[in-house]
C-alpha cells in the first residue's frame, strides 16, 4: 500500500484526483520527503521517483503532464504527452484523453482541480495570486468548454495553500485587488503589523470560480505554510532564509 499522503474533495467523486502532501517519498533533509519539483535543487533521480509514486497514487499507469509554470493566466489543452523538457510555459491544462493525468505543483498557490464528469473532461490549474487575478481559473474553464465541457456541469476544487492567517500582504499589495475590484476588500483584513493585510488566496479563488458560474466550488481548508508536517511552503521557507524548498502536487485525470 502506498505511503502518499492524498487529499480528495468531495465535489470530485468519481474522478480520479488528489491534492497530495509531502508524505511518501523518497526526498531527504530540507526536501523530504514527495518532493515533486524539477525548479528545486534536489537530486533528480529523487524527483523522478517522487513523481512516479505521486502519478501512480492518482491513477495507476497513467502519463503525468505538468508545466513550466510562470504565474500567467494562460492555459493549454493537452492532446498527448510531451517530454519534460518541453513542457509549456503555462499555469493551467485541460484535457479529454484517457490516459493522462494533469499536475500542478504548489508550495503556498492555490491548486484548482476542475471536471466536467458526463463530458469527460478535466483541468487543474495554478493560481497564486498572479494567476488568479490575471484570470488562470476563467482561461481553464473556457479551454475545457472548447473541448465540449459546458459551465452548467463543470466542478471544481481548491485544495492546498496558504491560508489568511499566514498570508501576510502589504499596503500595495491591497490596493492593486481593491483598483481591480472595490468588492475584493473583503478578502484582505487588518494584520498584526502597521499597514500590513492578511489575504484570503483560497476564498478569493473560490469567489472568483462561483463569478464564473461554477456551482460547485469545494475548498478543503488546508493551510501549507502552517502544516509543516504535511506541505511544503515557499512562505515558510522564505521566513526562514532556507536557501530552497520543496514542491507538492495536485493531480486529475480519466481513467
């Protein structure tokens, strides 16, 4: 029986999907120990493994697609896998092939895994705060309508990021959501420190996932800069001057 760790939402029953931890890998020190992240300075032959335990906790067989991802808004629909080394510089991917699975790697951004279940067809996305307000969850949707998903069906989840309570902005930070939409205040509230916010990056996806008519929006709560023990963070890691640190995936596919 495997040893990864994995998150499922609900509103993805019947898919196969998970928002995995740092559990069950093969990872030491710093990077321990599901380490998924060719950026980062670990052994690749670690990353390789993890990510072959990572892909076969999700869906046993399937290609594992990723990205080179950039904070964009952009989205690509996947027809067939493509090697690593030329993987496209983009934050969401969508696909209608059997036989793949989607993944998207996080260390405090907010992964976002969608299905259309009757039509088939599923996207994961990458939505830090760039991303998510330059508009990567709106791209994602209408790359999967094009494939023949339709809005009315589509489900969606957001899973592992960092929370409100350790997600500390300042002045400037706010004022390009509030210059965005007045309406986005709400997110933000007063920090511990003079002219600092705390942002909510999950409630602000799920808003902007339930703007875009998705009717089921799941967000599992989970916070990877407080949870040492189950995700890595780049918050944390940041914090504390460590000179890397590790990345974690959230993966869909169909079977």
């Amino acid at each position: 029986m495997s040893d990864v760790e994995v998150f499922r939402a609900r509103a993805l029953d019947g898919v196969a999907h998970g928002f995995l931890g740092r559990k069950g890998g093969v990872s030491t020190g710093a990077m321990a120990s599901l380490n998924v992240g060719l950026g980062s300075q670990d052994d690749p032959a670690l990353i390789a493994e993890n990510r072959r335990r990572a892909a076969d906790a999700v869906l046993p067989g399937a290609r594992l697609v990723t990205l080179y991802q950039v904070h964009s808004p952009d989205c690509v629909a996947v027809i067939e896998p493509f090697e690593e080394q030329l993987r496209p510089r983009a934050d969401a991917l969508v696909t209608d092939r059997p036989g793949l699975v989607l993944g998207i790697l996080t260390a405090d951004c907010a992964p976002v895994l969608f299905a259309d279940k009757e039509a088939g067809i599923v996207g994961a996305a990458h939505a830090g705060w760039k991303g998510a307000i330059g508009g990567v969850t709106d791209s994602t949707i209408a790359a999967m309508e094009a494939l023949g998903a339709q809005r009315a069906r589509i489900v969606a989840a957001v899973g592992p990021c960092i929370a409100r309570a350790s997600y500390e902005v300042d002045v400037v930070f706010l004022a390009r959501f509030a210059d965005a939409d007045p309406d986005n205040e709400r997110f933000f509230t007063e920090g511990r420190r003079e002219d600092h916010w705390q942002f909510d990056l999950e409630a602000y996806v799920a808003s902007r996932l339930a703007a875009a008519d998705i009717r089921t929006v799941e967000m599992l709560g989970q916070d990877t800069y407080a949870r040492e023990d189950h995700f890595y963070s780049f918050r944390r890691a940041t914090h504390r001057s460590e000179p890397d640190y590790g990345r974690q995936i959230s993966l869909i596919g169909l079977g």
